[in-house]
C-alpha cells in the first residue's frame, strides 16, 4: 500500500480555500481533513475530535515539546496546532490528508514533513478580495483594511510552495486541486515499489 499525500494549502483570508475544500472533500473518498487542537474553549455546538481536539494550555505545550505537533502557535492568547499522530496514522493507512493552515504554519510543515505537497490558493486580484471581504459584512473597515494587509504579506509567501490555484471561478479552482492531487500520485518517487514488483515478476516469467 502506497503512504497518503500530506497536503498542505493555505490561502488569504477570503481566498476561499475553506469552499474549494469542502466540495473537494466531498467528491475524494481518500481525502481527510486534519483536526486541529486548541487550549480555547469550546464554542457551542462545538465537539471535541470534530471541529477542533480541546486540550489545556500543559497538554498542548508537553505535546508540542515532543514533537507531537507538526505545526503550531499562539493566537490572541489560545494555542493551536495540528497533532502529528492521526496525519501519521492515516498516512500509513493509504489516505490522503490536507491540512488547512496559514503560511507560517505550512513552513513548520515543510520542516517535519518535507514529503508534503503544499497548495497556495489565490485569488484573481486584490480587487477580488477586498469585495469578497466586504460582501461578508461581518467586519468594519479597519478589519477589513488589516486582512487585505496580512494578505499581501502572504502573497509574498506563495513562491514557497509547489502550486498555485487561482480562485476565480469555484468548478475551475476545485478541478486544479484534483489534477494536482492525480499527478502527486504519478509521480515515480511514489510508484517506485510498484515499478520494482512488476520487473521482478518479469524476470520469473522469463
């Protein structure tokens, strides 16, 4: 059994990476989604091992000295990070997992996992953002200032992954995550084994 790909994609605020995931998980049967832990408090609604692994602030640090997370850090005073343990497993298992995480968070990936496949979604202009952030209407214009910001800094970081994907229409976008999904997967570094068995039962058949 072939490992899974680690996918690591990260996106602006209001990249939509969250949408084009959503549909490309619902169509890839051997994709899963990493969960992440936080020492916040649950939301209501929220449940744990489901949208988020709610751990305290000693755990999380004890796990993140050990090397038990594959990324993480410190948000408006709550931890967050990815836990290495069930990315691994499923790995193992043949599955394909993406993780959905900001760029400094992929660069700690990359260090860890350097087999990863990272993913930066873009949209087609800052024009495009800046509307998308508006049509939300749930920030104010200082917020909204800030975001179109932080993504230009984050721009700036799309050179340091393995593919780009342009947001501009939802079908296209999620399409290109499939392709890049299909050729990962072609790749001879992940046939090699299988290359191997066939040329041995060729030489027994000779």
């Amino acid at each position: 059994m072939s490992k899974g790909l680690l996918l690591v994609v990260s996106a602006p605020s209001a990249g939509g990476k969250g949408t084009i995931l959503k549909e490309l998980l619902r169509t890839e049967d051997s994709l899963r989604m990493s969960v992440s832990a936080t020492t916040r408090q649950p939301r209501p609604g929220e449940e744990h091992g489901k949208q988020y692994y709610f751990i305290s602030r000693e755990e999380f640090q004890t796990q993140a000295a050990q090397g038990m997370m594959l990324e993480y850090a410190e948000y408006v005073g709550n931890c967050y990070g990815t836990p290495r343990g069930p990315v691994d497993q499923w790995r193992e298992e043949g599955l394909d997992v993406v993780l959905e995480i900001e760029v400094q968070g992929g660069a700690q990936v990359k260090k860890l996992a350097p087999d990863c496949v990272t993913v930066f979604i873009t949209p087609p202009s800052m024009a495009v953002l800046e509307q998308r952030l508006r049509d939300r209407g749930t920030e104010d214009e200082a917020a909204i200032l800030n975001r179109l910001e932080t993504a230009l800094v984050e721009l700036g970081h799309a050179q340091e992954y393995d593919y780009i994907v342009v947001n501009d229409r939802l079908e296209d976008a999620v399409e290109d995550m499939r392709a890049i999904l299909r050729s990962e997967k072609r790749k001879y570094e992940r046939n090699a084994d299988f290359i191997r068995k066939v040329i041995t039962h060729a030489e027994t058949i000779r």
